[in-house]
C-alpha cells in the first residue's frame, strides 16, 4: 500500500504545467514500488490478506488470538537521519525506525504484527529510497512483523537536496491475559539488561555537535570499529528473543521442560536513557538501585563522554551507555533467561536490582 500522488495536469489559458514540471515526478514514484515489491513481499505474514497498492491493509487477528489485545506504537529515528545523509549510508536506517517502534510494543509482552512507514523527501531519488525501504523490510523480517503498507511524499520545496524523513507506526497483539504492565515488581527482583549494538537511534543531536567539534574523524579507530560504523551501527530488535523467553513453556511437544522464568516487567532504553526508562514500569513505592560496574560501557560512549566533556548524569540520562532492553524478574529467575538470551547471541547482565524507595529520587546509579 506504497502510494505516490495521483497524476496531475494543471492547465491555464497561458501555460501548460504537470506535476512533474511542479517537482514531483510520479515516473520516479512507480519505479519504487515496483522495486520494492520483492522486498516487501518477503515481511507478509499468513494473516496478511491482499497486496501492495490499496487504499487500506488487511490483516486477519482471527488465526492466532482469543483476547487480543492491540498494543500500538510509533516514532522516527530523529538526527541520525541526519548522519545517515552525512556519510550517504542509507541502507540499515531502515532497520532503526523498525526497532525504535517494534521494541517498544514488545515491552507489555506484545508480538508486532504489522508496520507502516512514512518517507518524504523534496526529490524522489530512486536508489536512495529504495535502500531506505529496503533498510525497513530487513527490520521487518528481523521483527517478524509485516510491512504492510507506506507512504512516499515528494514535496517540493518542503526539504533541502539529498534529505528525506521517516517515520514508522507498529501494531501488535498480546492475549489480555498476558500483558505485561510491571504490576508483579517486587522489590528484591534483579534487572537483567540486555546488549545494545551501540548508541541506537537516541541523542544524536548531541552527538552530532561531539562529531563536529572533534572535526569528524568517522575513520578514528574505536577498538577495531571506526566511529562511523559504532554511529550507524542499526538499532536491535530484540523481538522474536524476547518473544521466545516469554512463550518458553508453549509447546506441543511432551515431556519434561526447563522452568520458565516469569518476566515481571520490561523497558526499551531511548530517550531519556538508564536513568528514565526503566522506572517508568516500577510501581510507586519501589525505586531501582543500578550497579554501573556490572557491565563495561562499550568504546563508542567512553569516546563521546570524554570528547564531549559529558558529566556521568548526562550520559545516564541521554544514551543507553550499552544495555538497550532491560527485563525484571525474580533473582532465581535471571540464569535460565540470559541463558535463553545467549542462544540468540545477545549479551545481557544483571545489572542492578528493585528496591523500596519513596519521593522523587527512585533511580540510584552507583
């Protein structure tokens, strides 16, 4: 359901003019969808009913859910955008605006069913659009969520040559009865957080101006990984991990199983970073005592923090410093699932534990 404005011709008793010779230029619009049929196509799932090019999207609930519950979400992967341009690298931002919606919905226990996506841009450029969506369609797969339809806005004069904007909207589904909502935290329950692949899609205004006063050396050398490439490094999508931990003890097969460990609460770490995600699916009357030495802050934040004079509450509240997704769960609970979490190649810790706390003051980093 990718969609270019309709053809136009707007005529006066002077001059002939066309949409294209107003600056959009439907020829362009077509060859994108044309090439991005296959990538699509590989996302839909079996409760996708129907194909690219409609006014609306389908999607079937009643194969798999008995409550469904729709949990819906949606964000853009702000200034990155803007560094993608930078180093003309447009093929994983894709993958970056899928995770920043999709890892949020995951949080209350809910499987992603379908994305959309939003493009506009003031010059349709047909590889760079194409790599962008394409860049979707892998976030989509990775996510196991159909892309299942999107929008392509060329406007004029509404953007500078060479950039664009994204935006994407998620829906997925959860049985009411499984719902996550951090209502079974319990103080002495361990936060297990899990790896990032760097600093995400968050703080990269801030970034930015920390590039730009070093003079930009994307080709500095962080550990065996260039600046560049620990910048553009895409967003993880810990869905189908999280969703298989969550559904562990789900099986038609007989026999013995391994105990399932109960999630009692989740966050996706974005804007507002360790210091402001996690709390915010803590019940009032607990708060979060964070151990800093649990795990090692990858290269790329101890260069951004030392090049950019950042205080340590900045960098606390403004990246995810290392640990993109956080689960809370019982102490005995934590082995089985990094376990779990191994198997799929994340790294995760325990890295701080629920504590009664009252006031303002409920998140302690030591």
């Amino acid at each position: 359901m990718r969609r270019m404005p309709p053809d136009a011709n707007v005529n006066s008793s002077n001059d002939a003019l066309s949409y294209r010779a107003a600056g959009v230029d439907i020829d362009a619009g077509n060859a994108v969808v044309e090439r991005i049929k296959p990538l699509v196509g590989k996302t839909f799932r079996p409760e996708v009913l129907g194909g690219l090019g409609g006014f609306g999207a389908l999607f079937d609930l009643s194969r798999k859910y008995r409550e469904p519950v729709l949990v819906s979400g949606t964000d853009g992967v702000g200034t990155k955008l803007k560094l993608a341009q930078e180093l003309n690298r447009h093929d994983t931002i894709g993958i970056d605006l899928v995770g920043m919606c999709v890892n949020d919905v995951l949080v209350q226990g809910a499987e992603p069913l379908f994305f959309l996506d939003y493009f506009a841009t003031g010059k349709l450029d047909v590889d760079t659009t194409v790599a962008v969506v394409g860049g979707i369609a892998r976030g989509c797969e990775l996510a196991g969520c159909a892309l299942i339809g999107g929008e392509t806005a060329e406007m004029p004069d509404m953007y500078p040559a060479g950039e664009y904007d994204l935006a994407g909207f998620n829906v997925g589904a959860v049985e009411k009865s499984e719902i996550i909502d951090g209502s079974a935290i319990r103080a002495g329950d361990v936060i297990l957080g899990i790896a990032s692949s760097g600093p995400h899609s968050n703080g990269y205004s801030l970034i930015r101006k920390i590039v730009g006063r070093a003079g930009s050396p994307f080709d500095l050398d962080l550990g065996g990984v260039r600046l560049a490439d620990a910048l553009m490094a895409p967003t993880t999508i810990y869905v189908k991990p999280i969703l298989e931990l969550l559904h562990a003890g789900e099986s038609a097969v007989p026999g013995p199983r391994s105990p399932v460990p109960r999630i009692h609460g989740m966050a996706h770490i974005t804007g507002g970073g360790l210091l402001e995600n996690i709390i915010r699916v803590v019940p009032d009357g607990l708060g979060l005592a964070i151990d800093s030495s649990a795990w090692k802050m990858p290269a790329v934040f101890d260069w951004l923090q030392r090049e950019g004079n950042l205080p340590r509450e900045e960098m606390w509240r403004t990246f995810n410093c290392g640990i993109g997704f956080t689960i809370i769960l019982a102490r005995e609970d934590a082995g089985a699932a990094g376990a779990a979490l191994a198997r799929h190649g994340l790294a995760s810790q325990v890295i701080g534990e629920v504590v009664g706390a009252s006031g303002d003051k409920r998140v302690r980093i030591a």
